[in-house]
C-alpha cells in the first residue's frame, strides 16, 4: 500500500465513494430513498476530501417503510419528504 501512496497517478487522482440507500418492498425491486457521494484525494497518506453531496429521495406512497427499513437506514415514515 505505501508504494500506490508514493505514486503520482495514485495521489492526483480524485476517489469518489457513493452511498446508496433503498427500501426492498417484498415482491419489488428496490426503490431508491437515498443518495450520498465523497470525492477526495490521498496526500501525504491522508485522505482529504474535497467534495461531498447527499440527498433525499421520496419513495412511491404505496411503499411502506418498516420497522426493518428503518433500522437499516435511519429512515422513519414521517420521513417521506
């Protein structure tokens, strides 16, 4: 690892890390409820970000969130935005 930390395309590139959250209704595919995004670069064997992003998103009304949905995510029904 210390190698790729030395190497100047390593430490000139910008990393971006995505988190995506959905509700799994049974029966459907996933619905999207959240996005969130980090964009930074190594330097001197630090991260140091440089950009970040993060944002609701409403699910259908006839997907209800459960008590499982929000302990995954943090989501709670009065959350619908």
């Amino acid at each position: 690892m210390v190698a790729v930390l030395n190497d100047p395309a390593f430490t000139q590139t910008t990393f971006v890390v995505i988190d995506f959250e959905a509700l799994t209704p049974a029966g459907r595919p996933a619905e999207p409820i959240e996005v969130a995004a980090i964009a930074g670069r190594f330097h001197d064997g630090t991260w140091a970000e440089s950009a970040r992003f993060h944002s609701l998103m409403r699910p259908p009304d006839d997907v209800a969130i459960t008590r499982f949905d929000t302990a995954v995510t943090g989501r709670v029904p009065s959350m619908r935005l």
